[in-house]
C-alpha cells in the first residue's frame, strides 16, 4: 500500500527548523502538487529549497514562509507557496488522483502527507473559538490562539473499507458522480458516537439494504487524499443478499465471484489489497 516504503520511513515528529539547500519544497495548487515526472527515470521529483531561492532572486521576488513538515530518510520535506506562474524546466502542477500511479511509491507518500498538512494549515489561520490569527507552535505541531488560548491540532478523520461477502461472492461498488470510476468496495466516514463497527453495520445498511454479521478488522492505512485514516474490515450477509441500491452514493453495487474480480493492482491502496486478498482465497488472513 502507499505507506508501505521499507527500508525507508516516514519521520513525522515535529520539528523547528529551517530548510536547507537540498531540503525538498512541496507546493499545492487546486488539489494539485508541484513537481517534475519522468516515468522512464527518476520519476517523481521535487523542487528544492536552492532552486525555489534561485527562482525568487531571478524574478526580484521575497521567498514565501517555509513550514517544515517531516523528514524520509535524509530528506527534510517543507511546505511552502509556489505560484502558479511559475517556470521551472521539467516542473508543473500535477493533480493528486493522477501522480496515485507514479513512482516511487515513497515520493507519492510524501507529496499526499504534505497535502493532509497542508490542507490543515490552510484551513486553519483564524480561531474558530474568538477569530483571532492563530500562531504556530515552536515546540509541536499545534496552532494556538494567542487571544484566547485554543490550541489547534491536525485532524485525521476515521473511515472504514468494508469488504461485504456472500460465500464465495464480495460486494463490489463504483461510486455515484466521483472522479475515481474503478471499482471499490463500501466505505465511509464514522459518525461521533460511533465505533468502527457500528460505522460498517449502517454504511452497509444505508449503501446497499443489507445486514452483516461476523465483522473482523483486517488492517488499518493512512489515506491523506482525504485526511482520512482507514481501518479494514470484512463481515458476511446476515439474511437476504439482494442489494437495494443508494443510487445517491453509488452508481453501482455487484456481487462478484473470486474468479470474476476485475482488479488487479494492489500496490496503493487498503481497497485492492482486501479486494485481492478475498480473490486470492485469503480472507482477510
């Protein structure tokens, strides 16, 4: 899955510092990332903080704040504003559902964390306590309100992915006016009051008019296209199998044959991986 980078690894712990001449620069545009892509080389690769100055000197312009983000492997990742004007041989804002098929996979991982992040910074420069400007932290990765004292943390919303079967039949899905058209399987955000499994009972319910039974945890992913932390989990049909449709969440919900699945990538995403788990006769194991 797209965290999955071994040997390499993700260090996530805040810390305040300031780029160097090599540290990567991730920017963000309308659900885009700037960055160069040669699929037959080195594929994904970033701006760094030498070439963003040598741009800004070039042009007579300030260079914009710098937030660190995280670090992978010997490789300090900060956020930063790049226009969209800018010229860079090689470079350009690619959208975040298409560089989901680039590589190297930990590049990926590291372009859709900063935008988890930077959609949190973003999103949060006033309080929603008093209104106040929040400031940032030095010592962790919180904004505060300096006015009234609210602390601001990065929010990650819990889903699940939920792998609905009927013997040797599993439920497969295509969502209703999304960008993504492949098939999937039953998800969706948990409610406050809420645990996990409640969340698979009613999505299933609400999605597709059917009860399970023998709900079982499979694997958790972090999912930063949409903030999201996914958690895994295969039930069984309790009753009838016939699917009565929320034609406004999907466009399609079918039963497939282990033989009959149509995915076979599972190299991204928590979804294809069960998908082809199921396939491959394992079950979740």
């Amino acid at each position: 899955m797209i965290q999955d980078i071994a040997p390499l690894h993700l260090y996530n712990e805040f810390k305040n510092k300031k780029p160097e001449a090599s540290s990567r620069m991730l920017g963000f545009g309308n659900r885009s990332v700037f960055l160069k892509y040669d699929e037959n080389d080195a594929g994904i690769t970033f701006l760094t903080y030498e070439q963003l100055v040598t741009y800004y000197k070039k042009n007579g312009q300030q260079m914009p704040p710098c937030i660190y983000l995280f670090a992978m492997d010997g490789e300090d990742y900060f956020l930063t504003d790049i226009p969209e004007e800018i010229q860079v041989e090689g470079f350009a804002f690619h959208t975040l559902f298409s560089i989901r098929r680039m590589q190297p996979k930990e590049k990926v991982y590291a372009a859709t964390t900063g935008w988890h992040l930077y959609l949190w910074y973003r999103d949060n420069q006033f309080c929603g306590r008093c209104a106040g400007r929040l400031v940032h932290d030095t010592k962790e990765r919180m904004l505060r309100c300096p006015h009234c004292g609210n602390l601001v943390f990065p929010k990650i919303a819990p889903a699940v992915i939920i792998g609905l079967i009927d013997g040797d039949r599993i439920m497969m899905t295509k969502y209703a006016d999304r960008e993504y058209k492949r098939y999937a399987l039953i998800a969706g955000f948990t409610e406050i009051g809420e645990t996990a499994e409640e969340t698979v009972r009613r999505e299933v319910m609400e999605e597709v008019g059917l009860k399970v039974k023998n709900i079982t945890y499979y694997k958790s992913q972090p999912w930063s296209f949409t903030g999201t932390l996914l958690f895994g989990f295969y039930c069984e049909v309790d009753g009838s199998p016939e699917i009565v449709l929320d034609e406004k969440e999907l466009a399609v919900a079918e039963w497939f044959e282990r033989e009959e699945i149509p995915v076979t990538e599972r190299t991204v995403s928590l979804t294809n991986e069960m998908i082809l788990c199921f396939k491959a006769g394992k079950n979740g194991e």
